[in-house]
C-alpha cells in the first residue's frame, strides 16, 4: 500500500473522459438511481426482500434520519495534498475503514453472487464478511477474493457440531475473523416478503455451505445432490436456536484462535458482556432495520458503545451508510470502520463484479473527498471535534 490513498482521483478520470470522449458514466451516480435500475431489473420479490425492512420500516428511515442529525464542521486552509486512509482493525489491513457487509442469498440478484462480490472488492483490496447464508460456498469465494483478506459471519447454528466445522472451514480457506451475528434467530416481521410469501431458503437458494458441510450432511438419508428438500428441512431445524445465551456464544468463540466479533449489538451491556466473554470486537448493527422496527439506529447506538468498551475491543458499524460523509460521521463517532450492505447488493444486481466495484470506488472517492475539504489528511484526525449534532 503506498503512503498516499488519493481515492478522490476517481473523479477527475471521470471528467477527463467526459471531455476526452464524451463518455458518461455507465452507471447512475446516485444510489438511488442504481437502486431504481435494479428494481426494474430483478425479481420483484428479490428486490423486496434486499430492500425491506422490519415492520413499518421505521428503523430503516431512522439509521438515514440518525446520519442526517450530526453535522460536519469542515477546516480550512490546512494542507491535505497528501492523505492516507489506510487502516488495520484486528489484524486485518484494508485501504480505507470500509468492508463489505456479509449479506445472503446473492443469487437473487445476480447468477455470479458472491463471486462477483468478491472479484469486485479484491480488485480495490477492500475486504469482504461473507456471509454463512451464502451461494456459493466460502471455499470457492476465498479462491475469488485471492490475497485480499476476508472474514466469515457465522448463524449460530443449533448444532454446534455444524458451527465447529464452518469455523474450521474458515479458517482454512484463509479467513481472518470470524463475524457471530446474534440479532437474527428469528426472521424479523417483514411485510414485504410476508406479502410476496417469499423467503428464498426455502428453495434451497442461499444454503451453498451447509449442502457443502460434512457434519451438516451427516444425519441426512440422502445427499443435497439427490434430495434438496431433506437438506432444506434440516436447515430450517438447525438453522438458529432461540435458547442460545453468552455461555453458547462464548463455546463458539473458543471453537478458534482467530479474532472473534459479534454482529448486532446495540445495548452498552451487551456489548459489556461481549468483552468479558473474550469477543475482539464489536459491530454495532440493527440489521439495516430488518429486525426490530422500532430499534436506536446503529448510529445513536454507537456513542454509548464505545464510551462503555471502546478501550477494550475494535467497534464497527453497519446500517444506514449510503455515501462518504456517512463513513466520516461513524468513525468520527468512534467506529474502526464501517460495512455497507444494500448499496453494493444494488451494484451487483444492476453490473455484476463491475457495478460492485464501482459502487465501492465511489464511496471510497467521496470519503476521501469530505476529509480533503473538511482539512483532514490523516485517519487519526478523524474525531467527534468535527461532527456537531443539529437536533
Ligand atoms: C439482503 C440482505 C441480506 C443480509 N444477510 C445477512 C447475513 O446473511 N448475515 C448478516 O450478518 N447480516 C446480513 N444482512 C445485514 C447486513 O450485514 C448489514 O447489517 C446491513 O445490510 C447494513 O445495513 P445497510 O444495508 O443499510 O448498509 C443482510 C442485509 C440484507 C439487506
């Protein structure tokens, strides 16, 4: 990595093709509009389901309101000609604090999936969390990604047998952290894809690394291969267990000697137990509003989190992140970095591994540019002194 990170180049290319050749981007420049292009694209009820949130949708809005709520108070007149957002969060180096957020069942969106994903952010060497609900298995996804680091986000499964064996897997496909999300064993209330009657599981989509998994297929009478419904049937049985608390959590975290986080907290407490049960690191997440309608925004959450054990473990933060500004206000607010998950979903629908990396470039660019104007030029600069809260 070299000492400087000008991400902000990406833009003057575009406007040098622009007056070079005419040439417009290919894709729309706004989320909103990739999102729109990828409504037409896909299954409605694929789109609902990327889209949708839990109840009202009233988290969903709130992680945007959240964001709106802190304000930038940019510096001027600094030098910031040279800049470097290179990071490490628990031994893993990445260009900037941004990573993939592990999200499920790509193959609705697109037949190249995580494969697209992973070929799309290696080519930028930003780090992906793949999800245990992937379609394709972690094996053929850590081939995609190459050098460039990953971690696996693990589903506490009911069978720990099935837990052990996809964190060993992990492990040996070159994974360096293992993500444990703890905010999903039910399904949240989700009126889109109750309405669509549509939950791609149960088609088998989505279940690559169980249909792979020894100890997933051995109780089965037949393989996935011969009987997809019999693997099906045993996911929807072990897939989570509502009776798990911070003593199963705490064997699982033992399972391996790799950096352990848990995905989903919001409470100071919880994240208190997190660190006394020996997790590394935290990601402050509501799911992108698909859990608990009604739930703090990731973004509220955080300060509280990080006042309670900041010191003692790497804190991150997902839901609601749709531009560079937004990465500045997490890490300003005390997050290591930030994970995205709806936005490179929508680049992967509308352009496959294209549209994925592109989606990246630009929030990549745009964080780089916020700090350039805002005076910084350093990842250590940037802290709460240059946020205010407007309401
Ligand atoms: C379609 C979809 C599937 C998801 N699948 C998973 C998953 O398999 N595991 C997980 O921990 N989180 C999953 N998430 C949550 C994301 O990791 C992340 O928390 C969320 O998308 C961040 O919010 P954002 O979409 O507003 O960026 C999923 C989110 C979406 C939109």
């Amino acid at each position: 990595m070299s000492d400087t990170t000008h991400f902000a180049d990406y833009e003057l290319g575009i406007y040098l093709q622009g007056m070079l050749s005419g040439a417009k981007p290919d894709l729309p420049m706004t989320l909103a509009e990739l999102e729109r292009l990828a409504k037409e694209k896909i299954d409605p009820r694929a789109f609902g389901y990327v889209a949708g949130g839990a109840g009202l949708e009233d988290t969903v809005a709130e992680n945007r309101r959240a964001f709106e709520r802190w304000r930038i108070m940019p510096h001027m007149c600094r030098d910031t000609s040279s800049r470097n957002w290179s990071t490490t969060v628990l031994g893993t180096k990445m260009p900037a604090p941004l990573m993939l957020a592990p999200v499920g069942v790509q193959e609705i969106v697109h037949p190249e999936a995580e494969l697209a994903v992973a070929r799309g952010a290696s080519s930028l060497g930003v780090p992906i969390v793949l999800s245990s609900l992937s379609s394709y298995t972690l094996e053929q996804v850590a081939e995609a990604m190459g050098d460039t680091p990953r971690w696996f986000q693990l589903y506490p499964p009911k069978d720990l047998a099935v837990a052990e064996s996809f964190i060993h897997r992990a492990e040996k496909a070159g994974y360096s952290a293992i993500v444990i999300t703890v905010d999903t064993r039910f399904i949240g209330w989700r009126a889109r894809d109750l309405q669509d009657a549509y939950l791609p599981f149960l088609e088998g989509k989505g279940i690559a690394n169980y249909t792979s998994d020894p100890a997933f297929c051995a109780p089965l009478d037949a393989p996935p291969s011969e009987n997809m419904m019999g693997a099906v049937g045993r996911w929807t049985e072990i897939y989570a267990d509502a009776a798990q608390s911070w003593a199963d959590f705490k064997r699982m975290r033992e399972m391996t000697s790799l950096p352990v986080l848990i995905k989903g907290i919001l409470h100071p407490d919880d994240a208190r137990r997190a660190v006394s049960n020996g997790f590394s690191g935290i990601i402050v997440s509501n799911h992108g509003g698909r859990q608990v309608d009604g739930a703090i925004s990731s973004l509220d959450a955080l300060p509280g989190i990080v006042g309670e054990v900041g010191l003692e473990c790497a804190i991150l933060l997902d839901s609601g992140i749709r531009c560079g500004a937004d990465m500045v206000k997490a890490i300003a607010l005390g997050a290591s970095a930030v994970l995205i998950g709806r936005p490179y979903a929508w680049g992967l629908a509308v352009a496959g591994e294209h549209g994925v990396r592109e989606v990246i470039q630009r929030f990549l660019a745009e964080f780089d540019l916020t700090l350039a104007l805002s005076g910084i030029s350093r990842r250590e600069e940037i802290t709460k002194e240059i946020l205010r809260r407007v309401t």
